[in-house]
C-alpha cells in the first residue's frame, strides 16, 4: 500500500535489515528498542490492524508465531523467556497501522504493562 512504512520497508525500499524473511513475512529489529530483544515480525500483506483480520488470516498468524518462536530461539530468549505483543488502536499503542508483531526480551517485562 502506497504511503505506508512498513509496506515501504518489507518491500526492501527503506534499506532495512532483516532477521529474518520469507515469503509471508520480515523480521526486523525495533528502531526504538524496549527490552534488550526487539523485534518486529511485520506480515508482507498490508494489513491495517488486528480488527481487519479475517477468518482465511489464520495461517498468517499461526505462520508468525511460527516465527516468533523460532526468533526466540535464535535470539537466545526462549528459556528466560519472552513477549510476543500486537497493539491495535489508539488505545492499545499503535502507532503504525500495518500489522505487526513485538517481540521483547531479555529482560524481565512488567505485568500489567503500563
Ligand atoms: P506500534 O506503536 O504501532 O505498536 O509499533 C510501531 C513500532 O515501529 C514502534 O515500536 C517503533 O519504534 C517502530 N518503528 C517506527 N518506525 C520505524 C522504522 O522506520 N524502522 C524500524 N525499524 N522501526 C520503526
Ligand atoms: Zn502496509
């Protein structure tokens, strides 16, 4: 989608680095980190957000937290474990509406968030 950043760099046009990449999704890291890991498992569809997914998405997510957990291993997170986080709305935080996936760890996250 035409003016959307994350469109923009999961089609390789804003000189990103990636993780990870395949067919359906990128990883990258967050440009204003959280936690010590923090990544953005971004899906190459645009998507605006969590309240535009539909039934047949299914895959997709279940494909991203695929991903996310084989990040975790690649990060070195999966035993001290970790947060996989999708804010949807102003809100729930969200500034970029193209849905993605946080990633944060390696340290211990709060609970309630604030
Ligand atoms: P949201 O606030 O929508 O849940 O998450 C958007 C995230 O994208 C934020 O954590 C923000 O730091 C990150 N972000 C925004 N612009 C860029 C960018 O150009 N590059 C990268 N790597 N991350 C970005
Ligand atoms: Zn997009």
């Amino acid at each position: 989608m035409k003016d959307c950043l994350f469109c923009k760099i999961a089609a390789g046009e804003m000189d990103t680095d990636f993780v990870y990449e395949d067919e359906k999704v990128v990883v990258f890291e967050d440009i204003n980190p959280q936690a010590p890991v923090h990544l953005l498992i971004v899906p190459k569809r645009h998507i605006s957000d969590l309240n535009s997914l539909k039934p047949e998405d299914g895959d997709l997510i279940g494909h991203v937290y695929q991903i996310a957990k084989k990040m975790a291993a690649k990060f070195k997170i999966a035993e001290s474990g970790y947060r996989l986080v999708s804010n949807c709305g102003d809100n729930g935080g969200q500034t970029v509406y193209h849905i993605h996936f946080h990633l944060l760890g390696g340290r211990e996250l709060q609970w309630p968030p604030g």
